[in-house]
C-alpha cells in the first residue's frame, strides 16, 4: 500500500494520444527522404522532439496545461528509455544516455521557443541548421522551417481544451 505513494501514476488516454500523434507527425517521410533530415535514431529523436516542442511552447501559456504537459514529457522520456533498451543499450548506460537526451531536448525546446518568437522569421533556419543538421547548411532546413511555423501557427488555432483531450488534429 505504501508502495503506491512513490509509484508515478500511468499517462492518460489523452495524453498517449497526443504522444501517439506526435510520433506519428514526427515519421512523415518528406522530412528525411525531401527535406534531408538524417533518417537514424538521432534524426528520429529530433523529428520527435521538435514536435513535441511545438505542442508545450503551446501549452506553456496556459497553467491548467502544466499537468498535461509534464505528462507528455514523462511519457516521451519513458518511450525512449523503452527503445534504447530495445536497442541493446546496457542498463548501466540507459541513465546516462537519457540525461543526455533530456539536454538535448531541453535545448530544442528552448532554441526552438526562442526562434519562433524572435522577431526576425529567418531565426529559424540557423537553430535547425545547428540542431537538426548537424551544422552542416542543408535546402531542406527551409522547407522544415516552413512547416514548424505553420504547424505552430495551427495550434496556435487549436483550443487548449480539445489539446487536453488529446485532439491534436490530423497528422498531414
């Protein structure tokens, strides 16, 4: 019984479904095959994390959200604690590598904010070209930009309720 004080209580339905959905976002071809982004787990990783990014720069206006969001992070964090293991990654380094990728998507998450915000709408291209692209200037880091400020802008649209329901749209 007093075990289930220390236990950290399972996700909602909305919240796998909100997850659910930016995995999915996160998987469309044109960002690897079109758009050049590096189609490893790194890559992959990164689709994810600025998805996801999107959706708490969202939800960070909104103090009823707070919950919401956490959970949603805590469920990410899990699934890539779940696949690193999958992949063969020693139990001993599981924490190590995912306190690194919690870095690493904390400074997306910021970097990201930041550009979307700045006043000058080129500021996103260089935070990709540095996170996503590894440095390297790449034609797709463009057309990636594009899509992250209309998908911002359409949740910008998205009423935080049905958000909390787990309603994100439909994944284009």
């Amino acid at each position: 019984m007093i075990f289930n004080l220390f236990r950290k209580s399972a996700p909602d339905a909305a919240v796998y479904s909100a997850y659910n959905f930016i995995v999915a976002q996160s998987r469309q071809p044109r960002f690897y095959a079109d758009w050049g982004v590096p189609d490893t787990v790194t890559g992959r990783f990164d689709m994810i994390s600025l998805h996801l990014a999107l959706l708490l720069r969202r939800l960070k206006a909104d103090e009823s959200a707070k919950g919401f969001g956490q959970q949603l992070v805590n469920l990410f964090f899990s699934d890539m604690d779940r696949s690193l293991r999958e992949m063969g990654v020693g139990d001993l380094s599981v924490p190590k590598k995912i306190g690194n990728m919690g870095k690493l998507f904390y400074g997306t998450l910021n970097a990201l904010d930041e550009s979307l915000t700045s006043t000058d709408a080129a500021a996103l291209e260089p935070m990709l070209v540095r996170n996503i692209y590894g440095g390297t200037a790449n034609p797709g880091a463009a057309a990636l930009a594009g899509h992250l400020r209309a998908e911002a802008a359409a949740l910008e649209l998205r009423p935080v309720k049905s958000l909390l329901a787990g309603d994100l749209g439909v994944a284009a």
